[in-house]
C-alpha cells in the first residue's frame, strides 16, 4: 500500500494509466463486495445532499457553480470523458501537488469520491 | 346634493394629480447596498440604515463569485458575473438597465479613477475588457497572452489607480500588468515578469500608492510602487512559511477589501492559520495572529481598531474579531453555515455577514457584538455598500 502511495502522490500524465490500473484492481475488490448499483443507497439520501451542496458550493468556489471552470478546470461531462474514473477520484481525494487542488480525504470517503466522479461524468445534480 | 358629489370628485381628482406628478419619493444612495444571491441570479438591493430590502433584481445570469462596483454617484452597481455577464443595475429603481455578455467566464472588475470606465477581468478568453461606464460600449480589449506561443493567461487581482489606470496580475504567467487607460482606446500596458510563482489576487493601497500581488506558488508577496513603476515589482514576505508543510487551502484567500489600519497591512497567509502583518514603511512582517482556519477575507473596520476574519471550508462558520491593539483575536462569532463576505456600514458601527447555507444575512453592532438584525436570503455570498463608489481599490 504504502509503495502504492509513493508512486501515486506524483501523479503525472505518464504514470497516469499505470496507476489507474493499480486503482482499478484496488476498487475492484470494492465493487465486488459492494455493486455500483448500491452506491447510491450505500450513501444515505440527506448525504448525498450534502454532496451535491459540497460539490457545486465548495469545489465551485475554484471550478464554478455550474462547473464550468475558474481557476480550476471544467467539471462537466465533456470535460472529463478520457479521464478514467480512478483517476478523477484519486485527484479528489489526494489532491494534486503544485496546484490549487487539495486533498479532500478528511472529509470523504473512497465511497463518497467515488459517487461524485460517477456524478461529474454523467452531468451533476443541480441540487435545486 | 349633485353639486357637493361633484365637488368631492374634482377633489379626488385634483389630489391624485397632485401626488402624480410628485413621482416617487426623493432619496440617497450613500446608505444603500447590494447583497449577491450566487445561486439564484438575482441580488437585493438593501438599506443598511433601516436594515431591510428594498427591492429584488433577477437575470442577472450566473453570480457564483460575483463582485461589483460603483458609479460614482452610487446610484449604479455594475455586476461582474462569472459567466462573463456585466450588468449595470440602478439601485433607485430596482432594475437591470443595461447588461452584457462580454466573456465566457470572468471573475470581477474594477471604476477608473474618473468613474468613466469600467474593466472586467476574465479569465476565459484571458483578458481584461474596458467598458464605456455610461454605455456598456467595449472601448479596448487587452488579451492576457503570455510565453511564446499565444497562450492567455487567467487574469486576477483587478485594482484601479491614479491616473486612469488598472492593474492586474496574470496567474499562470506570474506577471503584472499596468494599463494607462487616459486614452480609453489606446492603452498603453507596461509589463513586470517573474514577479512570483501563480498571484491569485491583488491589492492597492487605500492611497493607490503600492500594489500587492499575493502568491499562491510560493510564500511571498510581489510588491509594486506605482509612484515608482521604474523600480519594477519586488518580493516581500518571502519564505513566511519557511521549512513548514503548508496546510491544504480549501478556497483561495482574496485581497480585494484588503485590510489597512494604521501603518500596517493585515494579509492572509496561504497554507497557514494565520494573519500576516506587514508594516507599510518597511514592508517587513512584524507580527502574525493565529486564527480558527485559512483565512479568506481580511477586513479592517473604517476606523481601524479591529480587524475581522472569514474562513475557508471546513472552518468556515466561524468569524474571529482581532483587536489591532491587542495583536490578537478577541472574538470568534458564529454567524451560521459557510460564511462568505462581511461588509462594514460606512463609519463601521456595523457588520453584515453572509451566511451562504443558513440562506441568512447576520447583522453584528462591532461594539458590543450583539446581533443586531438578520435578513433572508438565498445562498447569499457578496455584500457591497455604495460607500464603495469613493474608494480606491473598490
């Protein structure tokens, strides 16, 4: 684990494939215990609230309400399209160094990062 | 009897013309404001003496971010919404009288020193854009281009100074720009590079003397005395947070409502719970406040004695008083969810605070700290007072 941490905290375009490999095979074991499909009852209702208020209020603040953009980058769906999903939740929850991004694993679980990115990539709730 | 009937009905007659041709009645601005609703598009227009709104404008496209500023004759507040939407919004009657679209995503602008011109700073398509204040009209458009290829930079920290000038700092091209608007449609732009790894937003000095870009790369600050350009931009600050792992910054502090009192500069610290205090003379730290989180907008009341401080996410509910005297926080007020903005009335005996997810503004007396008023509104962020319109730097 700890080998797999050393390598992914310098995550970079060449490295990013190799690791998103090494995610998958690590989540695979997740989605065998626990189906995409349950995610979404995996994470309560009045959570999943508090997500989308997260998302579109607190990460807005660098990417945009709408997502759009800002001193971060876009978060919509085209946006993202080739950018593997193991890799999108690695960057939320690890942050990238040398950016603005920061770690929000304090405050999420590999769940809930993983709820969002399925979220971002198939266009977010508005949550109005 | 038919003549005492009609009698009463020229009466009515004469009254209602009377009261007609009055019109509405005659008021100020000088104590009015405008809250932003970032979620909804729309802002409410206020009256910090009553403490109540007076009137709601809608359309105003997406306000996630939005900052405003002033005519000069606080009557007009021109909207810089993040979808690159600048409305110019007449505070006497309630309504958008002319609006824009003029940039994909923009992040706030600045008033020429004569309140003739008004810039918007963008970050998509990278740039600053100057306006006709009267007529919305594009005078002069200056792309944020940068390196050897034509890249555009996102442009931040948009500041107004003496003689008809604007300046802002180019994030990803770690530059200052100074514009000489004297001519609206010729610019002339003088350029200091390698002034610091990623400004993330600037200030000018309530005499619009020195302009401080504050880094985001590095710990620092890139200082630069208009009164002397020749001397070029220099580093102040530097290393604040020697040899200590920065702390994640959940939402990049602002400079903009910068906090001078006295002869220092209170500054947030990136990556630290702490203010930075800068004397002005020497431009060295003389001391640092420890505070509940990342600071996000440090404000000195008008007169000085306190200095009040919001938070980034997760400390965000908190707001921490420092006593300029004491050198320390004498106050943590907890105003409700995610606290983005806190404006002071004019000569300061208040304080109206925003609290974004509570969908509340909270209004403090600064003496006593007692709640003095709260008024509803949906996920409120910026509050801009007119006293604004005769400020350098608002």
């Amino acid at each position: 684990m700890s080998a797999k941490l050393s390598v992914t905290q310098q995550f970079n375009p060449g490295v990013r494939m190799g690791v998103a490999a090494l995610g998958c095979l690590c989540s695979f074991a997740v989605f065998a215990a626990e189906p995409a499909a349950e995610f979404t009852t995996a994470i309560g209702a009045e959570r999943r609230m508090e997500l989308v208020t997260l998302v579109r209020q607190d990460c807005g603040s660098c990417h945009g309400l709408t997502l759009n953009g800002g001193l971060g980058p876009a978060l919509l769906p085209d946006a993202l399209q080739d950018k593997p999903a193991e890799y999108l939740k690695f960057v939320i929850l690890r942050g990238r160094p040398g950016t603005a991004m920061p770690p929000w694993q304090r405050f999420l679980t590999d769940a809930e990062a993983q709820w969002i990115v399925s979220n971002l990539q198939k266009g977010f709730p508005s949550g109005r | 009897m038919v003549a005492k009937k009609l009698q009463a009905v020229w009466l009515a007659l004469a009254l209602f013309t009377v009261s007609g041709c009055a019109g509405p009645a005659l008021r100020g601005t000088g104590d009015l404001g405008v809250i932003i609703e970032r979620a909804t598009g729309s802002v409410q227009i206020v009256d910090s003496s009553k403490r109540v709104a007076i009137a709601s404008v809608q359309g105003l496209g997406d306000l996630s971010h939005a900052s405003l500023v002033y005519s000069r004759d606080g009557r007009y507040a021109y909207v810089f919404g993040r979808d690159g939407g600048l409305s110019k919004v007449d505070l006497l009657r309630g309504v958008i009288e002319r609006r824009v679209m003029q940039a994909g995503n923009s992040i706030g602008g600045a008033i020429s020193q004569d309140g003739t011109l008004v810039a918007a700073q963008n970050y998509v398509p990278g740039g600053v854009k100057v306006f006709s204040a009267d007529t919305l009209e594009l005078l002069a458009d200056v792309p944020s281009t940068f390196g050897d290829a034509e890249q555009r930079s996102k442009v931040v920290g948009l500041a107004d100074a003496p003689g008809n000038r604007f300046v802002w700092s180019l994030f990803d091209a770690g530059e200052i720009w100074v514009g000489d608007f004297s001519e609206p449609t010729k610019p002339r732009i003088e350029k200091f590079k390698n002034i610091g790894s990623q400004p993330y937003d600037g200030l000018i000095t309530p005499n619009g003397r020195f302009y401080l870009a504050g880094l985001f790369g590095e710990d620092g600050m890139a200082l630069l005395d208009l009164w002397h350009p020749e001397r070029g931009a220099r580093r102040i600050l530097n290393g604040y947070g020697k040899g200590q792992e920065k702390l994640p910054v959940y939402k990049m502090p602002h400079l903009r409502g910068w906090a001078v009192a006295g002869r220092y500069a209170y500054v947030p610290a990136i990556g630290r719970h702490e203010v930075l205090v800068l004397d002005m003379e020497s431009w060295l730290e003389v001391a640092r406040v420890k505070v509940a989180g990342q600071p996000v907008f440090v404000i000195a009341r008008p007169d000085g004695r306190q200095v009040w401080v919001n938070f980034a996410f997760p400390d965000n509910a908190n707001v921490d008083v420092i006593d300029v005297e004491q050198g320390s926080v004498v106050k943590q007020l907890t105003p409700g969810k995610a606290v983005l903005h806190m404006e002071f009335t004019p000569r300061g005996e208040s304080v109206w605070v925003s609290a974004r997810d509570d969908n509340r503004v909270v209004v403090y007396d600064t003496q006593s700290f007692a709640q003095r008023g709260v008024l509803s509104a949906e996920s409120p962020s910026g509050i801009f007072f007119t006293t604004r319109a005769a400020r350098i730097g608002f």
